[in-house]
C-alpha cells in the first residue's frame, strides 16, 4: 500500500527504528557504486514529516560522497525480519544549538536508542570536529514479518515534496 500521508506508517516507523536502532547507510561514490556503513540514527517528527540525525564526523569519504550526490538508503532490519527503508535527503549541520538539541535528544531517550554521547563518543556538543548528519526521507517503507507471514505488501510512504 503506497500512501501520501506519513500518518500512515508513522507509529510503526518510530517503533521499528527506536528498537531497532542501527541503520545500514548507503551513500554513493563518485563512480555511482554504493558503499554502505553502520550508523545511530534518531528520528523526530518535525511538521508530521520524519527528520532523521546522526551525531557523526565528517570524513573525507563521506564529505565526497553527498557533495557528488546528497541521496542516502537507510536499511533497518530485527533478526524478527521487521524491516523499515528510509530513502532521505542528507545535508550537513554544524550549528551549535542544532548540535545540543540533537545530543539532548539522544541523551533523554530510553536505551538502546538513547545514549550519552558525552561518554560514548569521548566529545562534546562544542566540539568542531562533531557534526549533524540531517535526514529527510523521500520515501519510507516499513514490512514486519506478520506483513511477510500473510504475503502482504508493505506500506510505503512518498513525500509530497519528492
């Protein structure tokens, strides 16, 4: 099922990716392969749109990477075979308000997907080599194993901004 309205997918999406917690993310190189790494991220809904951030660096690989092309696959996926794809819109945030509000977010969610990132990542908010990774999917589709079990189609959301 194919929807316009996130509301739709909503509760199910924040449930998955909460318990979930850890996202394959593909980003593209400069030759159009993928490359794919590990990341946190923790989604909020910002005008009933999901907004994903990734408390991260900015390396030289990935910097090159969204330059040439700033499309992302965030793949989540429970060894109950639940499975949530965001396909997003990166972009870089590097403001310090920005920075502590996001850190705050992670600090004041429950584990596993809260964390201190004071303690984890040996940093603070302040810190100029700590950046925000903003996601803006385009598209999400969530599948849980019952959606499988009974040969089901996921549902799938597509932003009216896309």
């Amino acid at each position: 099922m194919t929807t316009a309205s996130f509301a739709d997918v909503r509760d199910e999406f924040l449930r998955l990716t909460t318990e979930i917690v850890w996202s394959t993310v593909a980003t593209v190189d400069r030759l159009g392969r993928p490359r794919t790494r590990v990341l946190h991220p923790i989604w909020e809904i910002v005008e009933d749109l999901p907004v994903g951030w990734v408390l991260t660096t900015k390396t030289p690989v990935k910097a090159a990477h969204l330059a040439a092309n700033p499309h992302v696959s965030c793949a989540y996926w429970s060894p109950a075979h639940d499975t949530v794809f965001a396909e997003c819109r990166a972009s870089w945030v590097e403001d310090l308000p920005t920075k502590q509000r996001v850190w705050e977010l992670f600090r004041s969610a429950p584990p596993p997907l809260g964390y201190d990132p004071g303690e984890s990542l040996r940093t603070t908010p302040d810190d100029p080599t700590l950046v925000l990774l903003r996601l803006d999917p385009w598209r999400v589709g969530v599948r849980t194993f019952d959606d499988l079990a009974a040969r089901r189609p996921g549902r799938v959301w597509r932003s009216p901004r896309s």
